[in-house]
C-alpha cells in the first residue's frame, strides 16, 4: 500500500491517495482533512496546537479481543496517515437514524451546556468517548476529562452535569449496535505497514520493529514520532515542511508490557493513558505526574518514549523517571543497550540515542516498601499546562533516620532536566530533620542559575525550587 | 416566558451543524485573505516592493494603504486607526499589507516575498512609561462630590497605595473572522462574526469609497464575543472587503489564534492609586482615585471604558466624599478595547483593596467593612455623580447570602485551620457587585426591530442584536412567542442583518435584551393590533348576534385569538393569519426602543446615566499552598439579581460563565510582552483560561427570588457582565489566604492578576518580614 491510506469515515472505508497532484499531504492534519470535506465542517480549529480541544474527534481502534475502542483526540494535531485502519468518527456522525440526538448530546441540550457553540462539538466528542468508555465516572474524573476542551463561555458545570448525566451508562448506543460491522470493514483494510512519498516528503510508518530499524538506519535525519504531540506543532504552528517522517505508532512491539516483582517494563509505545492505568497503584507519583501531564486528547496519542526521547527541558516524565531510577532500553540493528534515565538528557533537547536507535521499552524498577518518592509540578495552571519549575524527589531513610539515599531531580531550573546533587550530597547521612532541610533549601540555590521566562521569573524560580524541598519534608518527616 | 428552555440553537451546536463564518459554504472562486502586520512597535515604513509578492502562486491579490479605495480608517470613535499603515506603526500586529489567494498556504509564501523596509523607532510598552513621557491620550477627566482633602485631613485614620491590574485576552473560541462576498456594482455582503454589525457595515463602506446602502453586514451568531468583536470584530471585514473588491472574488479572512492574539486588543491594564479616610469602625469618609489605564496605540473605546471605570469606582459603597482623576495613556500596543465589565472589574478591584485594607488595619473582618459601608435604603443611597441607587437589593442579597453560605462559621473553621497548618492556608472572602445598566454614551440607548409574520402562522423575527453565546435569540423568541400566545416553534429568530434592521448600537453593555427584547414587543404588538381588529371583525361577520367583538377583547393565547367576554368565539392563530392577508392587512411590522430616564451631564460628570442597577455577590473560599503558590478553589456560593428571569437556565449559565472569566482574569489570565514589545502569551499554550478544573469544588449560584425589576422587560434584569466582577471574591479570599501567613497583622504585597507567582513572591515577602521581626529582640 503504497501512497495510500483507509480508513473508516461515515460507515464506510475511505481511501486518501498521497502523490503530487493529491489534495493532501502525510502531514495534513486530521482537522483540516475533515474541515475540506463538505459535510464534516463541525469540527473547528480553536488553537491548532492541541490546548482548547474545539477539534476533537474520536477515533476508533480495534483491540485483540476484536471490539472498537474510542479514544478523543485532538485532530489538529494528528497526521492523516495516523487515521489508518481506525475509524474516525465526527460529531456528524453522532446523530441516530432517525435524527435522534446522542444521548450525550442530549443532555448537553438539557443542562444548557452550550452557548455561543463554537467549542461544543469538540466537548461533544471528548464526552462521547467517555460515554463509550462506561465507565461511571466521577465527579474529578468528569472534569479530568474535560480539562482538555476549553470553554470561554459556560463555566464548566453545566458540562459536569451533562457528562455525569450522561454517562453513568453502560455505552450502549447506536455505535454498539453498527459494531460488528465496523470491526468487519477495520479488518478487511490491509495492515503491512506503509510508505508514502509525497512531492518533498517522506512518510513511513513501519508495521514491525524490524522494519522500523531498517528504516532508522537508512534515513539518519528523519524525524521519529509517536504520538507526534510535539513535532506536530512544528507543521501546525511553524508551518514548517517535515522532509522525512519515521511514525512508530503501528509497531506492536512498542506497546508490550511485562511487569515481575523487580520492575515494569513499558514499552515505548503505550500511550500516556494506557501507562497510567499501569501505573496507578505501585507507582503514585508516576501516576500523579501523570494526571498533570496535558489532558486526555494528548494522553491518548503521546506515549512515554516521546515524551523522554523530545528532551525537553520541562518534560513531565524525566524527572520522575530518573528518581524512580528507570532506565530506557535502546534498539538498533547492531543491537541494544541500556541507558539510565539519569544518563539519557545531554543538554538542550539532545539525548544519548543515536539516529539509527529506538528507544523500544522504558524499566522502572519497584521502589522497596520503604523508599519515599513524590512528583510536583508548580505551574500557572494546574491542568494542560507546562511547568515552570518541576521536580521529583526520591528518599530513602536507614533504620536510624538518616538520609541512606536521596534523589532531587528538578525540571524547568536548567536547560535540561538536572539533579541538585550538592544538596543531594549535604543530605546523604544526615538526618531527616527540618533544620538540615533548611539548610540544604539554600543549596538549592547554588545547584541551578533559572532563568526569567514567560512561564515565571527566575526569583520565582529559585523560592518555588527550595520550598518544594521543605514540602517534601513535611510530606515523609513522619 | 420564565421558563428553563434550551437555547435556540443548541440542537445545532451540539450536532456540529450550527454555522460560523469560517463554516459557510464556499463558492470555487473563495480566496483566502491574509494580513500581513508590523513587527515593530514603532517604526516609520521606508519603502516596500509587493512586486514579487503579487506575481506569486496562486496570490490574486496583494493591496498596501495606496490601494485603500475609500478612507483609510476603522477608528469606531475617534479616526486615529488606519485600516492599513500608510507611512508608520505604532504597535507590533499592526495591518500593513493585505494578500489574497487560493489558500492560505500560498498567502504565507507570498508575504515571505513582500520586501519591506522599517527604520525602528522608540516605543512606549508600559503605563509608567507613558506616564513619563505624559503621552496622554486625552484630557484628564475628574468627578469628584464633597472635599476629599478635608475629609482625608479629619478622618481618624488614613491608608494609600496603587494596585496594578493586568490586561487580558477574550479568548472567544471562534478567532476573528469575515467573509465578503461581492454583488452587482458596488453592492458587498459581509458575513461577519461582529457584535456591532452596524459600525462594521459603516467602516466597510467607508473603506471602500460606498454608501451604507450599498453595503449588508449579516451575523447569525458569534463564537463568543465578551467585548473582543464590539469593535475589533470591524478591522477583519474591512480587510476582507478590501481584498474582494480588489479581486472581484468572495474572501474570507479567519485569523489564525497566534496573529488573533497579537493582532487585537486587550483589557486595559489600569494602574489605579488610593488614599483613603475611614473612622474607627471602618466607615469611609473620603477616598481619591486616581485612575491610569493603557489605551495602547489608538482611542477604539478607551474614553468610554474609562468613564464606566470612574462610574464603578465606589462599587456597592456610599462615599461622602470622593475625588476620582482619570487619565488614558497611549503605548505602542494593540489598541485596547471592549470586555466583559468594560472599565468596571478595574475600578472595582481597587475599590474592594481598599475595603481590604481597613479591615485588616482596624482587625475586622472584611464582610463587616463592606456591609457597614453598602449604600443605604433611604440615606446615603446618592452616587458620587448624582444617580440614586433605587431598588437596592444589596442589603437583602448579604443578609441571604451571609447565611446560606455558613459565612460566620466557615470563618471561624478557616482561622481554626489556618492556626493548625504551617504550609497551607485559606481564605474566605465576600465581595459584592452593583453595576450600571445602559450605554453611558446615551444615544446608544436605542434598538429596533422587523417582525414578519407568514401566511402558515410562523414567524420571523429580526433585530438589532447580536447572539454570541448569550442567549439573547433564546430570550427574543420566547418574548415574541410570549406576546403572540403561540408555542415558541412557531418563532425564529433571524440572522441580524443591517438590511432588515438599520442603525442599530452594539450588542454591549449588557442591555441585549432589555432593550432588543422591548423592541420586539413594540413590532409584535402593533401586529397583535392589526390581527385583532381582523379576528374582531371576522368574530362579528360569522356571527352577526348581538354579541360585538372589540378588537380590544381578542386575546392571544395558547396558539388561539379567542374573545375575553365570549371564549366561545375563537380562531386558531395559525387559521388567524390568512384571514389578515385576505383582507388586505400588513402583518410585517418594525417595532423601536429608546430607554427612557436616562441623561446626564458628560462635562459636570452629573446625572442619571443607567437605567437601573444590578446587584450580586459571591463568597469564596479558597486554599493556598504557601510553599508552592497553588491555589484551589474549594467552593463558592453566589447570589445572584436577574428580576424576574426570563429562562433560569440562560441567566444562571451567563452567571457561571462571567463568573469563571472574572476568575481566570484574576489569577491564572496573564498577558506579558517583551522590551520590544511582543506579545508573549500568544497562544492558549501560555495563556491560561480557566479550565473545568478550575472551577470551585462546591460551586453553589442562587438566583435572588421576589426580584422584580420596574425598569426592564417583564421584570427581568440582565444578567451578562456583573457576574464576571464576583471574580473578585477569589482573588480577595486568595489574599486573605496570603494575609494568614503574617496572621493578618501585615499588608501583603498583591497584584492582580494572582498568579502563583505573585501569591509566592509575596508570601515571601510576609515570611522574610516575619524572619526579621523575629530576629530583632536579638539584635536589639
């Protein structure tokens, strides 16, 4: 399958061909495919960078026991070559046979939850995806859910309302009913994977890891993307032309994992979603970072190995992965190797994986019963925003009280993720105790130079650093 | 009428197939429009060379100001905005060139081949520079009532500071937009996403050199406006119609969210200065303002939102004497403009500082202060320009408020935690909202109306207003359906069109409905006239007893015009109409409004400006991480003044929603430029609106109950801008969170907006002062 993609769109397989004289290219996004599509105009762009939601689709995925899962997603960040064999469902589509209204839609209707309407499709669809999860959400969960879907008019409540009106149920609904045949028309789309050379670009999407590395080596300067949260805004806000494309996001292999009494091996491919139900209950300040990291639209593509492997210097991941003392598995076709997640950064957006490797799995080893380790994230917002100062810390105390080990990573102080290691240093031995952590507050200082920056100054930078240890004292002194 | 009904396109909106101008549909020879903009604050333009840039792919057209066929200007008020610099900038976003071509994409590679060349200037970015460089826009302007020196001179008890308040973006979802389409000669239609289809209508014409008559401006609905499209929403028509006219091809312009950003207006920024005289028992007795607000580079509304600022400054309190200096200052940034309070959140934010500090100067609580300080029933009920605040209801909504939200109690439980924990703190305040209502710019006070009723019995509505989200269609259909006594599906409510209705005011100033509504009931009403004499006379014809229908007896109801004296004799309003065509009889009708007792003295600063007050209040209460700066909002309760609701489930929607923008403008909403004067919270992903995890965890919004209001349509009162100042109750609670850390026996250092940095840095501040204070027995 060569230049050519299918897909599900409107109860029918749709084919888009990719070629100089195609409307189209690998990275025209879902949002402005559907947008030059006469009848599928109620998706919007709000921001074209994945923050309002006003573009959200749902698309439809078949999983190994042959059902369709649905996942929201942001379409102005997701390239049209991702929507192969999955079924993309717009808030055209929700409408019954009859004309009836979704029950979600419903009861957006009856709690006055739209007003001036411009980001209620998108709601719609980012509740119609929670609607067919069933699964009886909370209050917390309902607003988690749409604190990707920005709203300048309502307030919110009345959307809280609607959703937890609507989806108590168990999702069954017209969808459920059409299911059988869907699943039928995603199977008959032929699943090797595919290679679409389009005017100046290049867009590969491997279907095996094997693939993948073969594809890696001969193209050292291509882009590797997942999820594409990020690279895509190079297109969607630069504007920029992407020559080469690797997209990883059909490679199985990158979406195992195995777990034993050492340690969770994730691969690098599971998106954020999915590892956060891995991760909930032995692994709190992952999932708590987690919880903070975007919002449900870019949680259901991005994935982990995108997040480590960008680099970035505020990254949610990095800092809790180096205090859970993970390590990242890298694969090429000479073979693999191990690199602690401590080890990974080299600088500003610049890690230890060569062109021609994939970061395949990412190991977090079980912290014993005894080890303390907690996440923050000081931002503007507390939801869908960046972090201005971030850190993780890891503790762990000897019988008598003192600091065996401690690990203080800090995100946002530096142009990559960085531990404060002279603080670390005056720690170790020490005891656990106030006086010594006011001390070592001041170290802090003398670990980072911050700079000022649109998300804080770096004064502020500096009190919020050496206050998160003083908070993470007075969360384990007891 | 007073029912919960859903909005009247709600079906569509959440079906997707409700339509916003970029959704229209297009015809094949559709353009895409650009707008190519300064990147200097301030630069004089030396030459350019569009040549390379109009021979590009696909562009049809690139137009500079020489291209301009009419005037170049889009000043709503004063005429200080070029449609399109000619010979400098003055802000970074300015419209310096226009390109039209088949797509976007095109558009953006012709602009990288538009060589223009700047000779950077020196720019003015910040109030205090403009202050210093006395770069006024205007001449000061001064109310004042009593003598402020005296009273300050005799008060027992005097405290004066500033407050900054910042700036901040709409954020409406749906960008600027337009779509031109060009007719026969110079005939244009503009489909435009504008509050004020008139002046949009009238700069376009303008623009291109045409009569009004030539021109139709339609807007079936906003995707959110709040002020952002009252005037701004006119710079992208005439873009557009620039470039149709050049093309002779329909263009469309949508601005991408970045350039939207950069390129408009924002809340003015104030710097507000205080000194105030208060007794023992926190009553005022004299308070000076002095008002500075940031116009940015040109006038757009800046006069207009400074003179509701000065009417606002005493919010809810009786001042005897007050002296209030305003003065408007002009940078070299977007022109500010238009937004939900106008000129009022400003004023007020430092009205409820002061009331702040006495409270924590004499050690009261706050609630206290302000109570004792409301306007009165009877006395002290004279605002500081003369008008008397008739039908106050703050008394009432504090009472029911104080006890339905467990204020006294809830007090205690704040102080008992906040004496428990170390590094966490909350706070818990109330602040209240009294806000004018009507244009302060009189003859605005005007709307009109069209209603066309059809031979099936349906009918159509057209009036000057605009339906941004706020459910003004809603409550116009239920007040026609209402009047003619037929079911609400026989009504629709009409794309607003300057065709249909002409020379209307703006959609502002929260009097959509009070005064569109009125308008519609004057056209319905002289129709129900005409109807009746018809039925009367039909009734008597049919049957010609001794019984005699008056046109006067015919009642309209339940979708019948049945006789009051004699039920018996009736007609189906649907069976009805024909009846009134038959006979000759027009059923289309226009209907007018002009709000009555209002005027004032502009010079004086003397007078009755509103037509009435609205009232409100909140209480919030909040929990601060003081190592950290995060703040949760744990619950708020707000009792709310709509009259006699029109439909609950719009006002208390409009309520929510003003409430949470007053949020996000008060902590997490924060717009920062750089020294060159970049704007860099240009994109949702630094620019941070409230989300729904933002909203109070317990979020509790009442509607005041026996509130009829005299001065409106069916004893209903606006709802629309008040509820965003109830947005100070957090940001008041968030400082008496920061007040605990120093247990409230210092002044804390605040700011608005309160961002966690601003609740951070001025935490530790009160820790280093409370550190020293500590220390000093040791050194002394």
């Amino acid at each position: 399958m060569k230049n050519c993609i299918a897909f599900v769109l409107d109860g029918k397989v749709v084919e888009v061909a990719f070629g100089t004289t195609s409307l189209f290219t690998p990275t025209t996004t879902v949002l402005n495919y559907l947008r030059g599509l006469p009848h599928h105009r109620g998706v919007k762009e709000g921001c074209a960078e994945g923050d309002c939601g006003a573009c959200t689709v749902v698309v439809g995925e078949l999983t190994a026991a042959k059902k369709v899962e649905y996942r929201a997603v942001n379409s102005c960040m997701l390239f049209l070559p991702m929507l192969h064999g999955k079924q993309l469902i717009t808030v055209e589509n929700l409408k019954g046979p009859a004309g009836e209204l979704h029950p979600v839609q419903q009861a957006l209707v009856n709690a006055h939850g739209s007003q001036c309407g411009y980001c209620t499709p998108g709601i719609v669809m980012t509740l119609f995806a929670l609607y067919k999860s069933a699964s009886k959400p909370s209050r917390e969960e309902i607003a988690d859910t749409l604190a990707g879907n920005l709203c300048r008019c309502t307030g919110y409540r009345p959307l809280l309302e609607a959703a937890a009106e609507a989806c108590s149920g168990d999702g069954r609904d017209e969808f459920a009913k059409d299911e059988a045949r869907v699943v039928d028309l995603l199977n008959s789309i032929p699943c090797e994977g595919i290679s679409i050379s389009s005017g100046e670009q290049c867009y590969d999407q491997p279907a095996s890891l094997n693939a993948c590395l073969a594809l890696l080596e001969k193209r050292p300067d291509a882009i590797v993307v997942n999820g594409a949260t990020d690279v895509a805004l190079r297109v969607t806000k630069e504007f920029e032309v992407l020559p080469q494309i690797i997209d990883c996001s059909r490679i199985d292999e990158l979406r195992e994992v195995a777990s034993d009494s050492g340690a969770l091996t994730i691969g690098a491919g599971v998106r954020v979603s999915e590892v956060m139900k891995i991760v909930r209950h032995d692994f709190p300040a992952f999932h708590q970072m987690l919880e903070l990291f975007a919002a449900g639209q870019i949680r259901n593509v991005a994935t982990l190995g995108g997040n480590v492997g960008t680099a970035s210097p505020v990254g949610d991941a990095l800092p809790v992965l180096i205090a859970y003392g993970a390590s990242f598995i890298l694969r090429s076709r000479k073979g693999t190797r191990t690199v602690r997640a401590a080890e990974f950064v080299r600088g500003y957006r610049k890690t230890e994986r060569r062109t021609d490797e994939l970061i395949t799995s990412i190991v977090l080893p079980r912290p014993s019963a005894r080890t303390k380790i907690r996440f923050y994230k000081v931002s503007k917002r507390r939801n869908l925003d960046i972090a201005t100062v971030s850190a993780a810390f890891k503790l762990d105390l000897d019988r008598g009280g003192r600091v065996d080990d401690i690990v203080l990573v800090y995100g946002g102080m530096a142009d990559c993720t960085k531990r404060s290691v002279t603080t670390e240093g005056f720690l170790k031995g020490k005891p656990w105790d106030r006086r010594y952590v006011e001390e070592a507050q001041r170290l802090v200082d003398n670990d980072f130079s911050p700079i000022s920056d649109v998300r804080g100054s770096a004064e502020f930078r500096r009190i919020a650093a050496r206050n998160l240890l003083l908070k993470f004292w007075s969360e384990t002194n007891v | 009428m007073h029912q919960q009904i859903p909005h009247e396109s709600a079906a569509l909106h959440v079906t997707g197939e409700a339509l916003y101008i970029d959704d229209l549909p297009s015809s094949p020879s559709l353009l895409i429009g650009r707008v190519v903009y300064s990147p200097y604050a301030h630069a004089r333009i030396v030459s350019y060379d569009l040549t390379k840039a109009r021979e590009a792919p696909g562009v049809v057209a690139v137009l500079s100001a020489k291209d301009i066929p009419g005037h170049n200007q889009m000043g709503p008020v004063v005429k200080d905005e070029p449609c399109l610099a000619a010979e400098g900038v003055t802000f970074i976003g300015q419209a310096v060139f226009l390109i039209a071509a088949r797509t976007d994409a095109q558009c953006r590679a012709a602009e990288k081949l538009i060589d223009v060349k700047y000779v950077p200037l020196e720019a003015i970015l910040t109030l205090e520079e403009a202050i210093a460089a006395n770069n006024l826009l205007g001449p000061p302007r001064r109310m004042q009532r009593g003598d402020v020196e005296v009273a300050l001179g005799s008060a027992p008890h005097v405290l004066k500071g500033e407050l900054r308040t910042g700036a901040a973006e709409h954020w409406y979802l749906e960008t600027q937009a337009a779509l031109c389409v060009p007719g026969e000669g110079p005939e244009m239609t503009v489909y435009s996403s504008s509050q004020n289809p008139s002046e949009t209508q009238k700069l376009v014409a303008e623009v291109l050199g045409v009569k009004k008559k030539d021109v139709v401006v339609e807007v079936r609905r906003i995707g959110g406006g709040f002020g952002g499209k009252e005037t701004q929403g006119n710079h992208v028509a005439c873009w557009s119609a620039l470039l149709c006219r050049a093309t002779g091809c329909p263009v469309k312009i949508r601005l991408f969210r970045d350039e939207d950003m950069i390129m408009t207006g924002k809340r003015h920024r104030f710097l507000t200065r205080y000194e105030v005289g208060f007794d023992d028992q926190g009553k005022l007795l004299g308070v000076k303002f002095e008002l500075n607000s940031d116009a940015g580079a040109a006038t757009d509304l800046s006069f207009a939102i400074m003179e509701r600022a000065m009417f606002h400054c005493d919010n809810a309190y009786y001042v005897p004497a007050i002296d209030v200096t305003a003065r408007v200052w002009r940078t070299n940034l977007p022109s500010n403009t238009a937004f939900r309070g106008f000129g009022g959140p400003q004023a007020m934010a430092a009205m409820e500082t002061v009331i702040d500090r006495v409270a924590r100067y004499l050690h009261k609580d706050a609630a206290e202060i302000r109570q004792a300080n409301f306007y009165g029933l009877e006395q002290d009920n004279v605002t500081h320009y003369g008008q008397v605040v008739e039908n106050n209801r703050l008394h009432t909504i504090f009472d029911q408020l104080m006890k339905s939200s467990e204020y006294a109690a809830r007090r205690k439980a704040v102080q008992e935690f906040n004496a428990a924990n170390e590094f966490w703190k909350k706070g818990l305040a109330l602040t209240p909202v009294k806000f004018g209502i009507s244009f302060t710019t009189s003859h605005l006070n005007q709307a009109g109306a069209l209603v066309n009723i059809y031979s099936d019995g349906t009918v159509l509505v057209n009036h000057g207003g605009t339906e941004m989200g706020q459910g003004l269609h809603t409550k116009i259909q239920q007040i026609a359906a209402t009047e003619l006594g037929i079911s609400i599906d026989r009504v629709r409510v009409n794309a607003t069109n300057t065709s249909k209705v002409p020379n209307t005011s703006p959609t502002a100033a929260s009097t959509g409905t009070d005064m569109n509504g009125m308008a519609v009931k004057h056209a319905v009403e002289t129709l129900k006239d005409r109807i009746a004499e018809c039925v009367a006379a039909l009734f008597n014809e049919r049957d010609p007893s001794a019984v005699h229908t008056a046109k006067g007896d015919c009642c309209f109801e339940s979708d019948v015009i049945f006789d009051s004296r004699h039920p018996e004799r009736r007609i189906g309003f649907a069976e009805a109409i024909p009846q009134v065509i038959v006979r000759r009889v027009s059923l289309s009708a226009t209907g007018f409004y002009r709000t009555p007792g209002i005027g004032w003295d502009k010079t004086k600063g003397v007078g009755t400006p509103f037509r009435y007050y609205a009232f409100g209040m909140a209480v919030s209460e909040v929990l601060v991480d003081t190592l950290t700066g995060a703040m949760t909002l744990l619950r708020t309760d707000i009792l709310h003044d709509a009259g006699d609701s029109i439909n609950p489930g719009i006002d208390t929607g409009q309520i929510e929603g003003g409430y949470i923008q007053g949020l996000g403008w008060c902590t997490t909403e924060e717009i920062k430029w750089d020294s060159a004067g970049n704007l860099m919270t240009h994109s949702p992903d630094t620019y941070k609106i409230p989300t729904a995890k933002d909203i109070p965890i317990d979020f509790r919004v009442t509607l005041l109950e026996q509130a009829t209001n005299p001065n409106a349509i069916y004893g209903s009162k606006t709802v629309a801008e008040p509820p965003f100042m109830l947005g100070l109750s957090t940001w008041m609670a968030i400082k008496d969170a920061i007040s605990a850390v120093a247990n409230h026996t210092v002044e804390p250092e605040y700011a608005l907006p309160a961002t966690n940095e601003v609740i951070l840095l001025s935490i530790e501040k009160l820790r280093n002062m409370m550190k020293v204070n500590a220390s000093e027995p040791v050194h002394a």
